[in-house]
C-alpha cells in the first residue's frame, strides 16, 4: 500500500515463536556452506521498497526509502560477503493509469527474475527478502510461493525474511515482532501460509494503529471490503468471479504519469511564441500541443467524476497555505472555471495536425502558408483556453499534482465511510413517517399539526442536508454496490444512497422549513400574545399557502416514500458493464426504502458502526489512501524490551542470519 511520499502524500492501509528473556523474537535460520562460487557474494539480500519509494529505472545497488537504514546496516557489517540489491519497480498506487494491484504484479515479476538468475549464477549463494510496505505485500506473496514449493528459488536457500507493514500480515508461518496484532493486514492474509519458510519470516506491524496491516475487518467491513479489492483488482482482465472489481478499481486510477502541470505556462508561452513567429517550428508545436493535451487529460477526468466535488475541493482548500492539499483545491478551482473540453479537442486537433507534417517530412513553415495559419489559429486559441491554469504558480502546481494523482481512491475512503457512518445514523423510519403525515397534516390546515411535524423533520432532515453536501451519493452508491460484505452492511447502505442519490434533498428541506414557517404564522394568528385578538381568517389564509407547498413536498419526496432506486449510469465505473451494481439496482427496484430502515436502525448500534465513525474520526484526508502517521513511524516503533525499534530490530536480525552465511 502507499508508503510515506513528500508531505503533500501524506494524508490515505500475528504469529510469535519464541521470545528470549531480553523480549527478542527468537527466528530460526539453517546452517549453510561457506564456500561460494568466484564473483558470488555468500548472501544475495534483496529489498523491496515501497509505493512512490522507487520506480522502473531507479538504480538497484543504491537503497531507498524506509529500508535504507537496513540495508546499509548490512552492508557496513557484511561487507562484500553481502550483495544488497534494491529492486527497481513500478511502485506506484492509482496514479499512472494503473492500479495498486498492476504494480505489486510488477513487483513479484521482477523479484522472480532477479533471484532465479541470481540462484542459477551463483549454485551457493543464500538470500535474504525484505520488504516494506506495498514491497512487503510482493515480498511475503513471494515467501509464501517460495516456502510451498512454487518460489523462483527453492526454501533452503532462503536465509531470512523480513516484512515490516505487511498488508498481508496474519499469515501463518510468520513470527510477529513487537506489539501483538490486533488484526490482520488489509490485503488478506496468504491462504498458503509460509510453509517451509515458517519460523524464518519476521513481520513487523504498528499494531491497532496501522491500518495498512492491522485492521479488524470483521468490525470494520467497508474498509476492510475495500482494502481487499483495491489490492488484488488489476486493471485489465476481466473479473466477473469477483463482482466487476476490475472495473471499481480501474475507474479509481488516474493517470498523471505523463502530466506537467509546472510545465503548462512554458508550454502555453511556446504556442504563443510559435503563433506570431515568421517561421513556425512544427516540432515544437507538436511537443507543447501533446504535453499539454496529456497534462490536461486527467485534470479534465478528476473535474468529470465524483472525486472533485465540492466537499473533496472545500477539504483541499481549507488546507494550510503551502501545503500540497491547499494547491492542489486552488488548481480544482482554477480547473473547474476552465473550458477543459474545449482546450483538448483543440490541443489534440494541433497536436495530430503537427505530427502529421512532420510525417510528411515537414519541420517548418512560413507563417503566411496556409497550415501555419492554421497551426497558429490554434496554438492561439489553445493558449488562451488553458491561460488561468497557465497563471497559476509553478510551485503550487508542482506540488498538487501528487495529490490530485491519488485524489479519487482517497476521496472514496473517506465518501464511502461518510456516507455508510451517517445513513446508518439517520432517523430514517422518522423521515419517512413524517412526509407521509406532513401532506395529510397540510391537506386538512392542520396548522398545528403541520408546525409540529415540519419541525421534528426539519430537524431530522438536517443530518441528510449536511450529508447530501459533502458526497455525490450517486457516486458513492455505485462504489458501495460493488464491495463484497457478507454482512450486508455496505448493501443495505448501497440500496439507501442509491434512493437518496434520486431525492433533491435541499429542496425537500426547503419545503419543510417553509410549511413550518407558514404553519408557525397561521399558529401564531389563532394564538396570539395577551391583549391581541385571535384573526381565524387571517390564520385561514396563511393555512391556504401551506397547500401549493404541501403538493411540491409530495413531489419531491415520492422517490423516498416509495423506496425505488432508478438504474444509475454504469459510465460512472468506468466504461465495462458492471454487473454487481446492475444486480443491485435491479434488488432495489423491487425493495421499498421502509423494508430497509430496519436493518439499518440495527446496525447503527452496532459496534461496526462505532468503528466506522472512529476510522472517520482518525482522519483519512485527501492526501492519504488507507494511511495512518503510524505507516511511516517505523524507525521510532520499540519492538524489544532492549528498545531496539523496528528498523534496529531487522537490521540486527539479518545481520544475525547472514552471518551465519559466512
């Protein structure tokens, strides 16, 4: 899962064997030969780093990231008895177009390759696998492999393995350090165990703070439910066995991976140069149109679905001035103001037309032709459709960029936490009771009876106001629709948001305060203060407006008294047909919203519930995917009663094994 990043990612996600009487875990490794091939170290250490730690082209022999301070350790006792290798990969999170579960993929892949040919070079050598983090999740997939027989290499070979915020964590065969789990990692325990690698896999977890691997999904289902797909859902290939989670978490990646956001006002001013020069550069037209087609692409994508809306912008906005959370809410803001659709048909019109001269073996142009009259017509209009965008500081756009490429899973948490937390808490058979009675109240001039019921809703309704505000509960039930919960949690609150998602619900609270304002007034006439006269036709006439407003209430708010949910737009997962959420629109289409109050009213005491809004209390921000502080807290988490911490405590323990190598 996400590993620590510059601020701006920040925020956002059970064995012991034996214990010494200094508190140390006590693994066990087996004995191996001394003697090694020429030009083969005796250990052969591989370290896997994690999200955004490294990429594709990252240098293997120098380490990163939260594994550094291990493998220099190893290094600095070993010397070249000990090769330490740092495995480059895609290490990435939803941010490139693909999912978390592409790049754990990547990362397996490489790690095989690197240690079959390893192992095939050099017949003696041992090895160690560390990893952190999403490399933790690729670095216990591969232990397990390796220990049940199915590994690149064979598990006498394997000296140690280290897992420190294993998203895994709870696999059996792996030896806990440190504080007890109090759950399992959010990606699922390894069904296979460890097998032969038992008692030689340390996992490291901050547990009950860390998320990423220890969470209690049995309490926490949404989460947990989300977690589980996140990290296993690629984003190719179909997935109809496990209810389209493909195309959930397809339709959560964007991809910045060849966006410049610093680079749209010197692109922007190289058109514009272009535009009015005597000889036009068609190459040059061609790179700043196609930088800015690419860098406006997912900007236009975030604005078009349901992760830029108004809650999510509001939430970055409100950030401290200078954080990576504030810029990237003023580049939405600046981007929402801005003809986004417009300035891409118009940068891929300019693009396709420069690259086709250049095809055609054309590198320049005289400006009074007629293609580069045309080219500069429109780098013009381009320049001028992207100039507030252009106007924004590089150093803000710079830094926004890197939330606004994990903007959509990390608005999902904390939507889809918001919405299942607040459904479950609203007085909904309440709601529901009332505008059935409100009507009836207005229809015979109740005017006490009104002013009263409009009140107990007006205040019943408030919740939803506030919760209609800070989600796009079309949205967010298409997300819920699609999560595997055996409880039915999620379902239920999916059926739910689905029907509210079709209600206005600002006008139905409007409606409601304005009959009980009107109704106050007609009180307020048959019940005047001491020393005034009852006016009965005054309050008659004041009753007589309540029913225009009573029949726009009875509109407004059918969709709720009947309970159905009409069949959401499948495009807003993606472009693949969803059939979960087809199968969940079609239950709700026979399932009346009362039916369902009841199981919500029950859950909403549950201890789940408790624990959702605690998990939303803990504050999975903008900038966070499934993270907590403790995710990244590893170099100060004391595992030992010699106080070693996490870091010192693996450093120690593969210097231990390794040794032995010797």
């Amino acid at each position: 899962m996400p590993a620590t990043r510059p601020t701006a990612r920040r925020v956002l996600a059970a064995l012991v064997t034996a214990t010494v009487a200094t508190g140390t875990a006590a693994l066990t490794a087996p004995a191996v030969a001394h003697a090694d091939p020429a030009g083969c170290a005796a250990t052969y250490n591989l370290f896997i780093p994690g999200t955004w730690e490294t990429n594709e082209n990252a240098d293997p022999s120098v380490p990163v990231g939260m594994l550094k301070p291990i493998a220099d350790a190893i290094t600095s006792a070993q010397g070249d008895r000990a090769e330490v290798y740092t495995l480059p990969y895609m290490a990435r999170a939803f941010d490139n177009g693909h999912t978390y579960a592409d790049s754990k993929s990547d990362a397996r892949a490489k790690a095989d390759n690197v240690l079959s040919e390893e192992a095939s070079r050099c017949a003696r050598t041992k090895f160690t696998i560390t990893g952190y983090s999403q490399g933790a999740d690729a670095a216990g997939d591969l232990a397990s492999a390796i220990g049940n027989g199915n590994g690149p290499i064979p598990p006498e070979r394997v000296l140690a393995v280290g897992l420190l915020a294993d998203p895994g964590a709870g696999t059996k065969g792996a030896a806990v350090v440190g504080p007890r789990s109090t759950g399992t990692g959010i990606a699922d325990p390894r069904p296979q165990g460890m097998g032969k690698l038992s008692g030689r896999v340390a996992s490291i977890c901050y547990s009950g703070k860390d998320l990423y691997c220890s969470i209690q999904k049995g309490s926490n289902p949404l989460l947990g439910s989300l977690g589980s797909i996140l990290s296993k859902s690629p984003s190719t290939g179909a997935d109809t066995a496990a209810g389209g989670n493909s195309t959930l978490a397809t339709a959560l990646t964007s991809d910045f991976s060849k966006a410049d956001l610093p680079g749209i006002s010197a692109n922007t001013t190289s058109l514009a140069q272009q535009s009015s020069a005597n000889t036009i550069d068609v190459a040059q037209v061609a790179k700043s149109a196609t930088s800015l087609m690419n860098t406006l692409t997912p900007v236009a994508d975030l604005i078009a679905s349901g992760a830029a809306n108004s809650a999510a912008t509001t939430q970055l906005t409100t950030a401290a001035p200078g954080t990576a959370e504030h810029a990237a809410g003023q580049v939405l803001g600046v981007a929402s103001r801005t003809d986004l659709s417009s300035a891409l048909t118009t940068a891929a019109k300019l693009a396709d037309t420069a690259s086709s001269l250049m095809q055609s073996g054309t590198t320049t142009l005289p400006s009074a032709s007629p293609d580069a009259t045309a080219l500069s017509t429109a780098a013009g209009t381009l320049s001028t459709q992207v100039a507030p965008l252009a106007a924004t500081p590089a150093d803000a756009l710079s830094s926004a960029s890197s939330v606004l490429s994990v903007l959509k899973p990390s608005v999902v948490v904390g939507q889809a936490l918001n919405v299942v937390t607040n459904v479950t808490a609203l007085d909904l058979p309440g709601i529901l009771r009332n505008l059935t009675v409100l009507p009836q109240k207005v229809a015979a001039l109740d005017a006490r009876g009104a002013h009263q019921i409009a009140g107990e809703l007006n205040n019943q309704v408030s919740p939803l106001v506030r919760l209609a505000a800070g989600v796009d509960l079309r949205w967010v039930s298409q997300i819920l629709s699609v999560i595997p919960d055996p409880t039915g949690y999620t379902q239920i609150a999916a059926l739910v948001t689905s029907i509210l998602g079709n209600v206005d619900i600002v006008r139905l609270a409007n409606l409601v305060g304005q009959i009980q304002e009107i109704a106050w007034a007609a009180v307020e006439k048959l019940l005047p203060p001491p020393g005034q006269v009852p006016d009965p036709l005054g309050a008659g006439a004041a009753m007589t407006g309540l029913l225009p407003v009573g029949l726009d209430l009875a509109s407004v708010a059918v969709n709720m008294l009947s309970g159905k949910a009409t069949k959401t737009d499948v495009a807003l997962l993606g472009k693949q047909t969803n059939t979960a959420s087809h199968a969940i629109t079609t239950q709700a289409q026979n399932v009346d919203l009362p039916g369902l109050t009841g199981s919500l009213t029950t859950m909403a005491s549950s201890q789940g519930a408790d624990d959702l809004a605690a998990l939303v209390g803990e504050g999975l921000n903008a900038a966070s995917f499934f993270t907590s502080g403790a995710h990244t807290d590893y170099g100060n988490l004391v595992v030992d009663n010699a106080g070693r911490s996490a870091i010192k405590w693996l450093s120690d323990w593969l210097n231990l094994q390794i040794g032995r190598a010797a």
